[in-house]
C-alpha cells in the first residue's frame, strides 16, 4: 500500500499541477492513496475571493487555497476515477500563535469536507522561513529556539490538526546549516508530548532528500524521540507540487519507518485515522 499524503496542486499558490493531473499520475504511479493538502497561510496571505490584499507574484496574487473551487472538483474527480484509487480532501495550516482562532474556525467550518489537516510552522510573527525575512539580523541560536517556540505554543492552542507537517522545517532554512539536535532536543520533547497527549501525529516529509538535507523531515533522531515518547501516529508525505516530485520516496521512508521500530503508516478519512500495517 502507497500513499502520499502531502501532495499540492494548482490550488495552492505556489504550484500550477492540476489537481485531475495529479490524479491520473498517481494512478499511473501505482498508488493506492493520495491526499491532496493545499496552502493556507493566515497572517501572510488573504483569503482566495481577496485578491487585492494580496502581493503579487509572477503576475498572479498569492492567495490562500480556494477551498470551494478545490473540493468541488475533488469531488467531480473522484468520481471519475471510482474505486482506482482513493482521493482525499486535505488542507495544509500554517500556523501561527495569532493565527490560532483563524485556522480553528476554518477547520469547524469545511469539518465535514475534510479528510486530514497538516499543521506546519512556516513563518514567526508574519515573517517567512522560505525568504530569509524571518532569519535575517538573528544568530542560529535564536531562528532555532523561536522556531521550537512558536511550534510549542501552536500545539498548545490549536488542536484541529492531524499531524504536524515536516517538523524541523527550518532546518531546511537555516542560513547557518546544521544547528546540534542536543541543543533543541528538549524543546522538541515537549512539542512532541504534547502531539502525543492529544493523541495527534506527525508526517514524514520526504522532500529532505531533494532538498540535499541528507534526510527526511523530521530527522531520524527526532522520530526515534518521538517513538521513544509513545508516539504511533505517522503518515509520510513527498510535498509534491509539480508532477516529478509525486509519490517520491516513499518506500525509502516506509522501510526507515519499520527500522526505527513503527508498525505502519496511518491514513485519514473524515478526519479518523487507521492504521495500514507494513
């Protein structure tokens, strides 16, 4: 059984691959799942149906996902495709401690629509990781603890989530390369008690390994951390936003994942996981 539950499409606003597209790729792939998991990013981004608020960029505005036009043709999708292959209604949050009662609210909104949320960190107080705005004018020690941070308070607050989303995420950002795990180790204990208190998950992102990480997202040491703490509760993910990228390493991370001593990864459906053995 394969499936990739962190793929985006044109909905989100940095991916033109059409979802049908997507779709039929996967099928030709061999997948046996996919959950489609588009942006949402309150605080940076406005809502799709606000596209003056927006910034622009190669002359389209950056939006957050349009969560109607997306599940309408997820919907005429899956019916295309029949029992093929299964689609599922997913959404990636990026979460911020301010953005908290935002991303609730929508969540109780589109509930019965969903299938699985992402929840991830990817900007602090509404500057982003992926330009540099964040990390600029501050030491390692300090893009690495405010990180760790502003995930704890998340998890703290917001619980309408899934699984956190690609967990050391700034390690691919960091502008100092790589910062000791021993010196956030505790930080991210108590993230991941938490996760595991709330009876949460969390995915392995494999996108590490095109991005020359040498690894997956999050490290082999922080899911050890995580099995250590009683943590079960894993989906694995290729964060695909164009058509080479679909499906990728997969099985690389379900053998790493049976390694380390997990007994499968997790699927999602109404937001109810279950468990497929390996």
């Amino acid at each position: 059984m394969l499936a990739d539950y962190h793929v985006h499409t044109g909905y989100s606003d940095d991916s033109a691959y059409p979802l049908r597209q997507a779709a039929l790729d996967a099928l030709r792939l061999n997948l046996d799942e996919v959950c489609f998991t588009e942006h949402v990013d309150y605080g940076v981004k406005p809502e799709w149906n606000e596209p003056s608020r927006a910034r622009f960029e190669d002359g389209h505005p950056v939006t957050n996902c349009p969560y109607e036009p997306y599940l309408g043709e997820l919907d005429i999708v899956r019916a295309e495709m029949g029992e093929r292959i299964r689609l599922r209604a997913g959404l990636e949050l990026g979460v911020q401690r301010h953005t908290i009662e935002r991303n609730r609210e929508l969540v109780a909104r589109l509930e019965r629509r969903l299938d699985f949320v992402i929840c991830s960190v990817h900007q602090v107080g509404d500057r982003e990781f992926w330009n540099g705005d964040f990390q600029e004018g501050r030491t390692q020690e300090e893009i690495n603890s405010a990180y760790w941070d502003e995930m704890l308070a998340v998890v703290e607050g917001f619980h309408g989530y899934s699984v956190l989303g690609h967990l050391d995420l700034i390690r691919r950002y960091d502008p100092f390369g790589d910062y000791p795990f021993e010196r956030v180790r505790d930080r991210v204990a108590e993230v991941l008690r938490r996760v595991v208190a709330d009876g949460k998950g969390i995915e392995v992102n494999t996108s590490g390994i095109r991005y020359g990480l040498g690894d997956f997202q999050p490290s082999r040491e922080i899911l050890g951390l995580y099995r250590d703490l009683g943590g079960t509760v894993v989906t694995v993910g290729s964060d695909s936003h164009k058509p080479a990228h679909l499906g990728s390493y997969l099985r690389l991370a379900y053998r790493e994942l049976a390694d380390l001593g997990f007994e499968g990864v997790w699927t999602f459906e109404r937001g109810a996981g279950r468990l497929v053995r390996f």
